[in-house]
C-alpha cells in the first residue's frame, strides 16, 4: 500500500512537525499517530481508503507479534530490566482495551 521508499520524507516531515509540537495527533492503543490527514498525501496517487487503512492500528497483528515479543523477552529470564515486562503488559491491556471498544 505505502507507495515507496522514496516517499518516507512524508514520514518524516510529520515526525519533525510532531517535535515541533505543530503536528495533530490521535492517541491509539499503540501510542500517538497522524491523524487522517497527517501526513501529506498531496500528489500521490492514493485512495482515500487506502490511506485510511494504513493508518489504522491492527490490533489482532499487534496481539499475535506481542506474543513474539514475550516469548523473546522471557530468554533474558532475570536479567530482562522489569520496565520491558511492564511497557508489554500495559501495550497488551491497551489493545485488548481498544479490541473490546470496537466489538
């Protein structure tokens, strides 16, 4: 969907709008993000569907990747800092949140 490597300075340029605090954001169950119109779009060939839909949060594909991430974290055993098993957690219950909101 996204329409090339070259086109990543779009990214960019919100990430630099966002340190500059002039970038408007929405809260996801994954952190802050663009809104709709973010990022600019201007001159690409893009549906408004299909921006819409690589802006979304996959909340099932961030569930099955967490349980990578625990499974990975869990061969540290002890010497994993707690703040990691804390910051997963709270992601978990974040997603799980906003799954249940939208059932």
């Amino acid at each position: 969907m996204w329409p090339g490597f070259g086109e990543n300075s779009r990214v960019l340029k919100w990430v630099l709008e966002r340190c500059n605090g002039t970038a408007d954001v929405i809260e996801t169950a994954i952190g802050k993000m663009p809104t709709l119109d973010g990022i600019d779009f201007s001159g690409l060939d893009m549906a408004d569907e299909d921006i819409a839909n690589l802006m979304r949060v996959d909340t099932e594909g961030w569930l099955a990747e967490l349980a990578g991430i625990e499974e990975y974290y869990a061969t540290f055993g002890n010497h994993l800092p707690e703040e990691l098993t804390k910051q997963v957690q709270a992601l978990r219950e974040r997603l799980e949140s906003s799954q249940q909101a939208v059932a």
